[in-house]
C-alpha cells in the first residue's frame, strides 16, 4: 500500500511543478502587451476497483452500497488561455491600436502564413508598409505615404492618412479582424502571435465593430491580463501541495522501513 502512495504522491508533484511552471510564465508576461494568462487543468487518473458496488454482499440479496475503488493519482488535461480583455494602456502614438471586444489582427509571416494577433504596437517598414515590431506586414497589407503628415485609424478600422499636398485625407487601408468559434485551441507561436488550429476552428474575417467583432482604439495597445494578487496567491496554493505530496512520500517512506525493520 505504501508502494501506491508513493506512486500517487509523485503524479501529485508533477502536477505542481507543471502548475507553478504554468504561473511562473503568467508572471513572467505580466507586461507583455495583449498577453493572455493561461491556467493548469487537471484530471484523476484510473481507479482500481477492490469491492464493486452494487454487487452481492450475502445470499438474501443485500448489495454493497459504494464498495471500494483507490485512486492512482492526478494528471494534467490540458492548459488553456483565458481570453478575458485586458486594460487599455495610453501611448499617444497614432500608429499604436488596442483592440476592445472579440477580435485579432491578421499579420503575413515571412513564409506567406497568416498569424494573428492582439499586440497593437504597429510601426512602419522603410518602405512605409504598416508592420509589427518584428517587421512582418498586416493582412490586408497598408501602405503609408511618405508626405503623410497625420495618420488616424478609427474604430472601424479605416487608415485614414492626411498628406501636404493634398487638402482632403485619404483612405489608405482597412484593418480587418479574425474571430475563432474556440479561442483557446489557437496555437501560441511566440512573438505574440497566435495561429489557426483543427481546434480554433477557420478563422472568421470581418470589419471591426461589426456584430461579433471588437473595435480599434487608436492611441492605445492592450496590457496583459495577469493579476499578480491572484498569481502568487496560486503559486503559494502550488507551493503548499507541492509539500504535502513530498511528505506524503516521506511518510510513506517512513512506513515501508518501519515494516522492513519488523520482518
């Protein structure tokens, strides 16, 4: 018995150190424009059934009302992104957008794949296309005038660009954004950038501030959505069961010496 114990009690220590290596990340992002913390998800692992219920227990027909079944510990089911919006950090640079509701931007990666994303902290490229900070181009792409003299992204996603030699401004651009029925099946590939999975399902495209989609706010970018209270307070809850399953391994350490020394 003191063999399952320990056997258990390791599941249970893994499970924690996947827990804290799951918080130290959310705290380590606690910065990270648009970051999305994500949380540790657990499952019991298979029973071994000792006494089934509801089987006979005499020859008058009485049943075992629960009978026995030891568990063989815990397992990790999955590790998900909560998608909850994020504050709106002020920058006062025209080309920095927050996105407030559902939505992300469509970013073309070097290998012609779409990315998406909700860090807003645009730039432009020496050729005056509107890119990330990592320099890859927005889907649908959008150039900038060299002579623009200011540029203003409104809600809907239009770029709106007024130049020196012109009296009206012009449309440039619009930023369009993606929706995903399953936001958390996306596959985070660093960089801020997320991209489409089987499990995301297609992504769906629209203009902002339509039905289903969130709206840009230029000026803006979305800070991470970690709450530091709530973070160490989960990282002294994993702490604390971290320890209960190393002394449940040293006691049953304990009890397995205690019956070797008694043969």
């Amino acid at each position: 018995m003191s063999e399952r114990a320990l056997s258990i009690a390791a599941t249970g220590m893994l499970a924690q150190q996947l827990n804290v290596e799951v918080i130290s990340n959310n705290i380590a992002n606690m910065n990270t424009t648009a970051y999305k913390r994500q949380r540790a998800d657990f499952e019991d692992l298979l029973y071994q059934t000792i006494n089934l219920a509801g089987t006979d227990s005499s020859d008058t027909g009485t049943v075992v009302p629960s009978g026995i079944q030891l568990g063989t510990g815990v397992k990790a089911a999955a590790v998900y992104r909560i998608t909850d919006q994020g504050d709106l950090l002020a920058t006062g640079n025209a080309l920095d957008v927050a996105l407030q509701g559902r939505g992300y931007l469509q970013v073309e990666l070097p290998n012609g794949e779409t990315a998406y994303t909700r860090a807003g902290a645009l730039q432009l490229s020496p050729t005056g296309v509107l890119v990330t900070a990592d320099g890859y181009e927005m889907v649908p792409n959008i150039s900038i005038p060299a002579n623009a003299t200011e540029i203003t992204i409104n809600g809907s996603g239009e770029v709106i660009v007024k130049t020196a030699d012109a009296v009206a401004p012009v449309t440039q651009g619009q930023l369009l954004l993606a929706t995903f029925l399953n936001e958390a099946g996306l596959q985070a590939a660093g960089d801020n950038l997320f991209k489409e999975t089987i499990a995301s399902g297609g992504a769906v495209t629209g203009t902002p501030g339509t039905s289903g989609f969130g709206t840009i706010i230029q000026g803006y970018v979305e800070t991470s959505n970690v709450n530091t209270v709530s973070e160490i307070t989960n990282l002294i809850t994993a702490q604390r069961a971290y320890e209960m399953n190393a002394k449940v391994i040293e006691t049953s350490d304990q009890m397995m010496t205690t019956v070797a020394q008694s043969i």
